[in-house]
C-alpha cells in the first residue's frame, strides 16, 4: 500500500489521542513549548502549527486555564486542565478503554 | 541572535488576528519560537539555520493565523456545494435564452456574420460571469453566516431521488412535444392556405401555396412522423439510441428542406411580398425573419437531437 496513505491513516490514529493526552499531561502546568517536548517524549509527536492554536482552542473551550508567569526574562503562558477538563478527560479515558478492549475482542491480540 | 526573521514571521502572522488577541497572541508565539530556538542551538545548530528550521517548521504565518482564530480556509464547504453546483447549472438557462436573443435581434437589425457571433460571444460571455460570481457569492456568504440556512439547503431526503434515469417523463416530454408538433403542422396548412387578405382583394397565403406540389407535404410528413414516434416512445418507456437515431433523421428531414427553402426565398409567397410591397414600399423585412427563422429552426433541432442522444445515454440498460 502506498506509503502516503498508510501515513494518512496513521496519522488519523494519533489525531483522535492528542486533545486527551493534553488534558493528562496538563494536570502540571506546562506552556507551549516545553508541552511539545513532553508530548514527543511521551511517544505523541504533534507539530507545532498544531499544538498551538490546539491549546488556544482548549482554553476557549473551557478545557484548560491559562496564566502568564512573568517569573523567567522571558514571559512565558502557562496552560492547566481546569475541572471541566478533568472530567472531560476522564470520560475520554473510559472511552478509550473501552474501544481497547473492543479492538482486542476484534483482533484477538492482547495488548 | 539576529531576531528580525521571527519579529517578520510573528508580525505577518498577526496581520491576520483581530485586535484584540494580538498581543496574547504575539507574546505566546514568540516564546514559543525562541524556546524552540534555544533548544536547537543547544543540541549544537548554528543560531541562524536554528531560526530558519522552526520558523519553516512552523509553516506559511497566514495558515498559522486562520488555525489560531479558527477562520475556515474554504469558501462553500462540502455541506453545499452539491447545491451549489446544481443551482449554478440550472440558471445557465439564463445566459442562453439571452443569447439567441441577441444573435437574433443582431441578425434582425442586419448585422454581418462576424458582428453577429462577436455579440453572441459576448453576451454569453458577460451573464455566464455574472451567474457564477452571484451564485457563488450568496452561496459563500450562507455558507460562513448562516449555519442554519445552510443545514437546511444542504440536506437531501428521499424526496429529492430523482426518477429512472431516461424514464420517459410524459408530462414533460411526450405531450409537449406532440403538441409542438401538431402545432407547426397547423401553421404549416394554414399557412399555405389563402384565408387571410392582408388588406388588399384577394386572400393571399403566407406561404407559397405552389409549395403544395411537394414541400409543404414533405415537412407536414416529417412532423406527423415525429408524432409517431412520439407514441414509440411513450409505449417503449424510455429513450433507445434506436429512437435517438430516429429522431435525428426526423429533425433533419424536416430542419434541412425548411432552412432551404427558406434561404433560397422559395418559402413565402411571392404574391404577399409583393402585396406588401406594395402597401408598405419596402421588402427589407424579408431577409432578417427568413434569418431568424432559420437560426430559430437550427437551434431547436440541434437541442431536441442533443437532448435525445443524452437521454438515451442515460437510459441505457446496465450491463449484466
């Protein structure tokens, strides 16, 4: 199969995880950059044309809270999953356990 | 460090946000990208090719900018633009019928063949751009500012299934065109027949009554065959490119006699034009309607052949 397409669906597989895997990491305060280094160690690898606006979309969403920390020479915005993050993220997680299991009933394969 | 590369590509991306969140918007995107910045030089890149990998990484500012502000990069989306596409070929009618009105009032008031299809051209040119622009443009606004309208407009229920393809639609398609039929037949004998005086003495016909001898029955015949297959048709149910066929022959046989006739001034009587003459002192009425008339006939019959063919394309039984 074509190395493109195979990419394309690979890539819709990771799309569908990184609003939770946000919300997860984002329990400590974490701000734009030092998230996308997180999130590529954690195996999450999103471009930065993404990750940003994303977090802008979160925090309008009411999903995450954010603050200027003027501590450091250079200000940086500190983002934090707000409450009706958590619970959000909570039920991603169930539903994403529940799909695992699901996928594991199809394919037979453990995890 | 030299900044003015990301100082640029911080200030273009903000052309495009609204006032009130460019600062946020300006602070955050430049820490982000000297954080980047910062990180690469210390993995050991030269400070200036460390620059130039995260701002290329970070993509066109414009796109960058439309993310932050959530601005859709499309101007009908796929919710409409089914209808749109429909809507845009059912009013090409419009640019058309204007057209052959031109030509014909073109050819009316005399005008040389180039003059002529220059005008055509034109006209057909001009309204085709003005009914895409204006469809387009409505169709675009409902699709940014009304997220309502365009729910609705773009949804689709069983209703809108349209009917066998080629089904012969008897309403639309058999009665009118028996009664187009029965209708020129009535011109063509009435017209042949002297019944009317035109002012004068005796009744004179409009048409060449000598005609009678052959022409006048050769194109009454032809009208009165396309009735008949008129009524193969309807019993068939659909179009065949057996009647497609036919209906060429039938359109030819009656369109090339009648343009003949009509181009050679062999078809009105010589009598009324002289009558006419007489009365008004000028026949320069002749030539513009026997014009008109013979780009009318073309027209139609190009179209009926056309229109066959394609319903018979469509009506074609499946394989297998």
């Amino acid at each position: 199969m074509e190395n493109d397409a195979v990419e394309t669906h690979r890539q819709e597989l990771r799309r569908g995880t990184v609003v939770l895997a946000c919300l997860l990491v984002l329990d400590e305060p974490g701000y734009g950059y030092g998230l996308l280094e997180t999130l590529a160690e954690r195996g999450f690898s999103v471009e930065a044309n993404t990750l940003y606006p994303l977090l802008r979309r979160l925090e309008k969403q009411g999903l995450l809270t954010a603050e200027w920390n003027t501590d450091e020479s250079r200000p940086r915005k500190f983002y934090r999953t707000s409450d009706d993050g958590r619970v959000l993220a909570a039920t991603l997680m169930d539903d994403w356990k529940t799909l695992d299991s699901a996928l594991n009933e199809l394919g037979g394969q453990t995890s | 460090m030299n900044t003015s590369l990301t100082e640029r590509y911080v200030a273009a991306t903000l052309q495009r946000v609204p006032a009130g969140q460019r600062d946020d918007i300006a602070a955050e995107l430049r820490a982000s990208i000297l954080d980047s910045v910062d990180a690469r030089i210390a993995a050991g890149l030269d400070p200036a090719e460390a620059e130039r990998e995260v701002l290329t990484e970070l993509g066109n500012p414009e796109r960058l900018a439309a993310d932050y502000t959530e601005r859709p990069l499309q101007l009908i989306g796929p919710r409409l633009y089914l209808q749109w596409w429909r809507v845009l070929k059912l009013l090409m009618i419009i640019p058309v019928i204007v057209t052959i009105i031109d030509v014909a009032g073109a050819a009316i008031s005399g005008a040389s063949v180039g003059a002529i299809i220059a005008s055509g051209l034109g006209t057909a040119f001009t309204l085709a751009l003005h009914v895409v622009f204006w469809v387009t443009l409505t169709f675009a606004l409902i699709d940014r500012y009304d997220p309502g309208e365009s729910e609705r407009l773009g949804s689709w229920d069983l209703e809108n299934l349209p009917e066998e393809p080629g089904r012969v639609d008897i309403g639309g398609d058999i009665v009118p065109n028996v009664v187009f039929s029965v209708v020129f037949i009535a011109v063509l004998v009435l017209g042949g027949s002297a019944f009317a005086t035109f002012g004068g003495d005796e009744p004179l016909a409009v048409i060449d009554p000598a005609l009678w001898s052959l022409w006048l029955p050769v194109l009454i015949a032809a009208l009165v065959l396309g009735v008949v297959m008129d009524f193969v048709r309807l019993a068939i149910g659909r179009w065949t490119w057996a009647l497609a066929g036919a209906n060429l022959l039938v359109g030819l046989a009656f369109a090339v006699p009648a343009c003949w006739l009509l181009l050679s001034h062999r078809f009105l009587n010589p009598d009324l034009i002289a009558h006419i003459e007489r009365e008004t002192g000028t026949d320069a009425w002749v030539s513009p309607t026997v014009l008109v008339t013979v780009i009318a006939i073309i027209a139609v019959t190009t179209w009926d052949v056309i229109e066959a063919f394609v319903k018979a394309h469509r009506a074609r039984v499946a394989p297998g």
